[in-house]
C-alpha cells in the first residue's frame, strides 16, 4: 500500500522583543531583559490513497516563548532562563494513513497544552551549563530538512526517537536535563548532555514529569 501524503501549511511569527517591566516612558527606551515570541503553525493533511480512507485533517500548533536575560533584570552575570508554553489541538491524519512513523510532525495523541521547556542557563565565558525541562532536538540531531519537511522521519532519526517509553525528551514531551557546552573555537563546540529517559508515557496522561532517575 502506498499512501501520498498532502499538507498546506500556513506559518505566522511573531518575535518581539518587550519592556514587559517597564513603568515609565523612559524605561521603555532602554533595551528590555525580556524576549517574548509566538510561533503558530497549522497545517491540513491526509492520505490522498490507500489508507483507511482519503480525508484531510485539521490540526496546529502553538508555542509561546519568553527569555529572559537576568544579567539586566537581576545583575546576576551570564546567566539566562527560557520558559515555553505548548498547545496542540486538531485531528490526527496518522489515524486514516495508518503509518509507523506518522506523516505530520506536529500531531499529538492528546490534544492538549502545556509547559514544553523550563530551563536556567548560567555561561562561563566559552563554556555554559543548562539545566531544566528541555528539548533534545532543539541542540542535537537537528537537521535542515526537518525545517523544510512536514513528515516526522525527516526530523529526529528513528534509533534515537524510537527510545524509552514514548520516545526521548523531544517534542510533544520533554523531560529534565542537564547540558554542558565548550566552544573550542569561534566556529566549533562540543556538547553533552543528561536526560531523564522518561519523557512522557503514551498519551501523556500525568503532565510533566519532574523527576531525574
């Protein structure tokens, strides 16, 4: 059987950078230690054959982001925290295409929002150290076709995504981790990093989990 999968997608972006603490007009003058971003995506996408039947489906995706520099909002040098709310809803195309490794990468099994990433940052000049809820894909085995093309197996490889009970700390579910960095040079680093392998259990159903063993 061999199923084509079709796909329109519109993509909104919406970066901005806020004096969200500012109370004067000219504070609002000076560079804010805020970083606020949206990033809408909704697609349509179905099997146009074989498949259980030929239909499109509806379903997007949300994510709201803010940065936050806290050398300019509390002195504390190098250091940075990230926080990211997640919001998926819509229909699930895999459903009628019936294939192992989907044919949308922002399908979810439970529509559902929730917090994606949560983490603090502190740099030492050429090395760094993060550590929170945090997206794998986001630093390692990040691909540029997984920027182009909507199908899951041109994002994350298989061997990789296919771990621990429902797949590692990447999309829809992430877990706790620690990362180091070290640039060896303007243009080189080398990065490792710890993860909690419980990522989230089939559909999700206990939120995050906090846990790191």
């Amino acid at each position: 059987m061999t199923v084509t999968a079709i796909g329109a997608r519109r993509l909104a972006i919406l970066g901005m950078s806020l004096a969200a603490l500012a109370v004067s007009r000219p504070a609002l003058a000076q560079e804010s230690a805020w970083t606020l971003a949206a990033t809408y995506t909704a697609d349509v996408a179905g099997p146009v054959s074989g498949g259980a039947s030929q239909a499109g489906k509806f379903l997007d995706n949300l994510m709201i982001e803010a940065d936050l520099d806290l050398d300019k909002a509390a002195g504390w040098t190098g250091a940075s925290a990230h926080v990211s709310l997640l919001n998926n809803a819509g229909g699930a195309p895999n459903d009628i295409a019936g294939i192992l490794q989907g044919i949308n990468n922002i399908e979810v099994s439970r529509p559902r929002g929730k917090v994606y990433e949560a983490w603090l940052q502190q740099d030492f000049g050429r090395a760094s150290v993060r550590a929170g809820l945090y997206d794998l894909n986001s630093e390692f085995y990040a691909t540029d076709a997984a920027g182009l093309l909507i199908a899951p197996p041109f994002g994350i490889g298989s061997e990789l995504a296919a771990t621990g009970p429902n797949g590692p700390s990447i999309f829809p579910s992430t877990a706790l981790a620690l990362r180091l960095r070290l640039a060896t040079s303007d243009t080189t680093y080398v990065q490792a990093v710890a993860l909690n392998a419980l990522a989230g259990t089939i559909g999700d159903p206990g939120g995050v989990d906090t846990r790191f063993d």
